[in-house]
C-alpha cells in the first residue's frame, strides 16, 4: 500500500471545559461568603460590573456619582433641617430576606403545630421582621487575651537575656490546651544551649499562670497544680502517678497504695476533680469564623418556604448605560477596532457572570427544595425522623447530575426553626427497618442509642446487646458492631467504662 497524503472527514463527541463553564462549577460550590471574594476580583477586572449595592444600576461611574455628590452638599441642597423621616421596617423599602430588616427583634419560628397544611413552596417571601437581624454586639467587644500573649507577657516581666529566649521557644510550642509539645533535646540543639538550661527555664514557665501550663502530660500537670495548692504530699503524688489504675475502676487497691482511710480518700478525689486537666482552654485561641446560613427554611400556611439568604449574597449587575458611554467614546483611529473588541468582551463576560449567578441561585432553590420535601419528617419531628438519602436520589428527582447535588450541598447551611444544619447533614446511610418496609437514617440510630444510653441508671447499664434488642423491638434491625460503631464514634465509652464512671460519680 503506497504512503500518500490524504484528507479524511470524521465525526466525534467530545467534552470541552470552557473557562466559563469552568467558572460556573467553581461558583456552585461556593458558599455565599465566599463568594463575595470571588466577585470583588470579578468587579476589579470588569468597568461594566457594578456591585448593585444600592439595588439599582448607576448611570455614571462611582468617581463621576461621588464629585456630583460633594457639589450637591457644597451647595446646601443636600442639607436636611432634621432628622430624617425614615422607617426602615415600611413596606416602602425592600426586604427580600430575612436578615435585611435589620432593626427587628428574631420572631419565633412557626412550628409544626401552626400549619395549615403540608404541600411545598418555592421561594418564599420573608416580610420584614419575620426572621431579622438584630445588631451585633459582638463587633464592638476588645480582643481577648490569647494563652501565648499571656505567656509571653509573664515571660518577659520575669526572664531576660538567653532565659527569656529559651522561655519564648517553649511557649512557641504550648498547645491550646497548655500542654507542650517539644523535644527538648532539638529545642537545646537549635538554642545552642544545654538540655538542663532548657528543662531550667521549663520549671520556670510550668510556674506561670494558669497553674500546669507547659506540662507534658495530664499526670504532670495535676502534680503541678497540686504543688501550687500546697497538697502534693506523697499519697497525693502516689494517686497522681497511678491515675491509670483510677480510670480503671481500680479504686480500692488504689486507696491501699495511699495509705489512707476512707474519708482521706474521699477528701483526696474531691480535690483532683477540682484540678483543670486542661488549663489553657480558659484562654482564647482564635477568632472562630461565625457559619451563616445561606438558605432559610420556614413553614407557612402554604407550605414549606425556602428562599436564598440575600443578606450575604452579593449583587452584580451590568452597567449599560457606562457600556454606551465608553463604546460611543471610542471613536474612530488604530485602536479603536481592539478598544470596541475588548469593550465587547467585557460586556459579554458581564453579562454571563449575572446569568451564571442567577442559575446557580436557581439551582440550589431547586436542590434544597427536594431535599426538604424528602426530609419533611425530620423539618416537622426532629432527627428522629430523619430519613436515608443519597445524591443520587435527589439527582433523579430533580434532573440534574450527582456531582452537581454534590457541588450544591458543599460548604452551604440552612437554618430552620430546629437549628441550623449543613446540607451535607441531611444526606446519610440507612439501616433497614425489620419489616422490610422503609429504613432509619444512621444519625436517627445515633440519636436514638444516645438517648438510651443517657437514660440509663448506674445499676442498670446498656450493653451493646441490650442496645441491639431494644432498637429491635422499635423496628431497627441493627449489627451488635454496628452499634458499636455509632456509639464510638459519638464518643460514648462501652458499658465497662460507662459502669466505672458512674461509680466513681457515686
């Protein structure tokens, strides 16, 4: 067959990911917060995107609107002989969400008993002071003193010189709950200092407040605490260095090592319980980044109402009236064909970046909508009622791909009478029931093994087994491990260590 050059015509399919389809996923899995960001870059790269936090588009540029502004005041037409004639709660002024009537007291949530039928809504109409926002007062408080700054601080009233250097490595390596973790060795071999300098200077910061900071374990720090109290005698020390054998139940052999009566002993438990086993916990660590919700969730007398909280969602809008004043300014010349080039490239990414936001606001309506109808058990009775749920049951419903359920439920929080829950939280595994008709969600099971076990008496503890029976006769066919595995991971100890507890509580 002779080699030639030659033309052939084939047909394929193929996926492209175009920058803005791209954008578009990235926006979906975006919470309202963060979303901000990614617009304020947007608005700093587009001239014809306006932030539309005045709720209309401008008709001249924002350093145009504020000169036009100081010759209205500069002129005296901008003066108000009083106060101004304003209610912010009127129907006058536009309240879409409910955290825009910001003047307000948070009404009651309505329950499931002022209903008036079931059904389902789409977006509901918050009137103003349904759900509001009252004034944070929070933002005006000082900052609180963290561990490390108040470590610091005594360090440097107290140490000087190498001292002090070795003393700020130390704190460097305290925990946030006061314990150190450090080699003391690498810590010597980087000061360039003796391992008995750094132990030194450790006694030293073990003796700043709170009492046991910088120690190295729970047992070392009791003891420090307790030589601060001046109780550290040697059956106090013997029960701190056996606190192993306390947390086994193994008290009576215990109180023979002390050498003391009944009474001492009860003396000596009192006090350790009153030790802090983590003391640097009273301390502020960090600034916790407070969750707000991105949709609201309530129950009318239509029907359940969800709607997008707009109080943090960002507004974006195109400035039409900029596009006609620049694409007329142009003119005619060399540039003028690149200049009106990019000048349509901006009007078009405007445009698609205000259609992209509309879509995804439209699909997280549309995703959460379902997920409140397939959950409405848990809405009206608790998690009790919570159902199992997949994403690729809502998909189904709905019409759209798993991995867009996906993106939708990620990092977003819905707030309803019950509380606030991430929408993650409504999607779990289930345990078939024993008729064989429905299932319990895992978290209904987990629920519902932390309220047997809160129940229980210190004569009558629930072994795995007796757990395992009880939820049975409810209708829960459920594994003994599997148990097991809810109830460590909500960190309840076995019926051992729950007995033991419970006595030494007695």
């Amino acid at each position: 067959m002779a080699l030639a050059p030659r033309l052939d015509l084939r047909q394929t399919q193929s996926l492209v990911m175009t920058p803005q389809l791209q954008q578009a996923i990235k926006l979906l899995a975006l919470s309202n917060l963060e979303l901000e960001g990614v617009l304020a870059e947007e608005l700093a790269k587009n001239p014809l995107l306006d932030s539309g936090e005045s709720g209309e588009t401008s008709a001249t540029p924002t350093s145009d609107r504020a000169e036009a502004t100081d010759r209205l005041f500069e002129s005296g037409m901008g003066a108000a002989p009083g106060e101004l004639d304003v209610d912010f709660s009127s129907e006058t002024f536009h309240h879409d969400s409910p955290a825009d009537s910001a003047w307000e007291p948070v009404a009651a949530a309505e329950g499931p008993d002022n209903a008036e039928g079931p059904g389902f809504s789409g977006i509901g109409e918050a009137g103003a002071g349904e759900a509001g926002e009252a004034i944070d007062f929070d933002s005006f408080r000082c900052a609180e003193t963290t561990l490390r700054d108040h470590l610091l601080a005594q360090a440097g009233q107290s140490l000087s010189g190498i001292d002090h250097a070795i003393a700020v490595a130390l704190i460097e390596s305290v925990e946030d709950s006061g314990y150190l973790d450090a080699d003391l060795n690498e810590l010597a071999l980087r000061l360039e200092v003796g391992r008995g300098h750094v132990e030194s200077v450790l006694g030293t910061v073990q003796h700043f407040d709170p009492a046991g900071v910088g120690a190295r374990s729970l047992s070392e720090c009791i003891a420090i605490q307790a030589r601060e109290a001046d109780r550290y005698d040697p059956a106090m020390a013997r029960l701190i260095d056996n606190l192993d054998m306390l947390a086994k139940g193994q008290s009576a052999q215990l109180r023979r090592m002390c050498g003391v009566d009944e009474e001492d002993w009860a003396d000596m438990i009192r006090e350790l319980r009153g030790y802090d086993p983590k003391p640097g916990l009273r301390f502020a660590a960090s600034d916790a980044t407070p969750v707000v919700p991105d949709l609201f969730v309530r129950q009318t007398s239509e029907g359940w109402a969800i709607e997008i909280n707009n109080a943090t969602l960002p507004r974006v809008l195109v400035n039409r009236q900029y596009y006609a004043e620049l694409a007329a300014g142009a003119g005619k010349g060399p540039g003028a064909r690149d200049g009106k080039a990019w000048l349509a490239d901006c009007l078009a990414s405007a445009n698609w970046l205000v259609k992209a936001l509309d879509q995804r606001q439209q699909t997280i309506i549309k995703v959460a909508r379902e997920i409140v109808k397939q959950q409405e058990g848990f809405f009206l009775h608790g998690v009790s009622a919570l159902k199992p749920l997949t994403l690729r049951q809502v998909a189904e419903a709905i019409s759209m791909h798993e991995s867009t359920v996906s993106r939708v439920t990620s990092n977003k929080y819905l707030s309803c009478s019950r509380g606030m829950y991430e929408l993650k939280y409504f999607f779990s595994s289930g345990i078939a029931s024993a008729d064989g008709e429905g299932g319990m969600s895992a978290e209904a099971i987990k629920s519902r093994i932390k309220a047997l076990i809160d129940g229980e008496s210190a004569k009558a503890i629930l072994s795995d087994d007796t757990l395992v029976e009880l939820l049975g006769k409810e209708g829960c066919d459920i594994a003994r491990r599997t148990v097991a595995k809810y109830r460590e991971a909500m960190g309840i100890g076995s019926s051992v260590q729950r007995r033991r507890a419970k006595a030494l509580a007695g």
